[in-house]
C-alpha cells in the first residue's frame, strides 16, 4: 500500500459538515482527526464558515486529534469570525486546548445548546 492510502472501508481521516440553524448561525461539524494530513481541508471549510456567518459553531465532539495546526486553524477562525463558539467533549482535545493555551481565548462549550446566540 502507498503512503497516503487507506484500507478499503476505513473511514476517512476527516469529514466536515456545515449546516445552519434557523437562527442563523453557522454549524461546522468535525469527526476523525485533525493533523498535517488533513488540516488544509479544515482550514478551508473553517475558513468558509466563518465568512458566511456572523455566529460559527464549531463542533469537535467527534474529533479525537487536534494538532498545532489545527489548533493554528482555530485560532484563525476566532480572530476572523465576529463570534466563533468550540463544542468539546473529548478528554484529549480538551486538554490539548487546555496545555497549549489556546482554549483561553476561545468560547469552549460543552453543548451547542450551550452557546448563547446573543
């Protein structure tokens, strides 16, 4: 097998979603990982969110790596959204955001149902 591929079946490292509630703020939904390798198609899909709404969840509940440039990423999206809210439930990624002191300067919920739209 050549680097970069993956066993027939296996789950792809990174699948994003978006959808948007009727109030109007933006759900950006991350499961698998997030390094080297699939950070470029994160970055874009967050980048994207954050210009098309006002308010971006973004949702890691399902996310079970968080490198230095996903961590980079989100750093980016909070500078360039006028409101940008983390769901975290992970014990890893938590950390990850605790230790590296990103977490500090971001809204960190444990819930979407958490995060005032006001």
């Amino acid at each position: 097998m050549l680097p970069g591929q993956r066993v027939p079946g296996e789950q792809p490292p990174l699948a994003v979603s978006t959808c948007r509630r009727k109030d109007g703020v933006l759900i950006l939904t991350a499961v698998g990982e997030i390094d080297a390798a699939t950070v470029g198609r994160f970055r874009t899909e967050l980048s994207g969110a954050c210009v098309k709404g006002k308010h971006v969840i973004l949702d890691l509940s399902g996310v079970g790596f968080l490198s230095c440039a996903g961590l980079q990423a989100l750093e980016e999206a909070n500078a360039a959204s006028p409101r940008f809210s983390v769901i975290v439930k992970t014990p890893l990624v938590s950390r990850i955001l605790d230790v590296s002191g990103v977490g500090a300067d971001l809204d960190v919920r444990w819930d979407v149902e958490d995060v005032s739209i006001y």
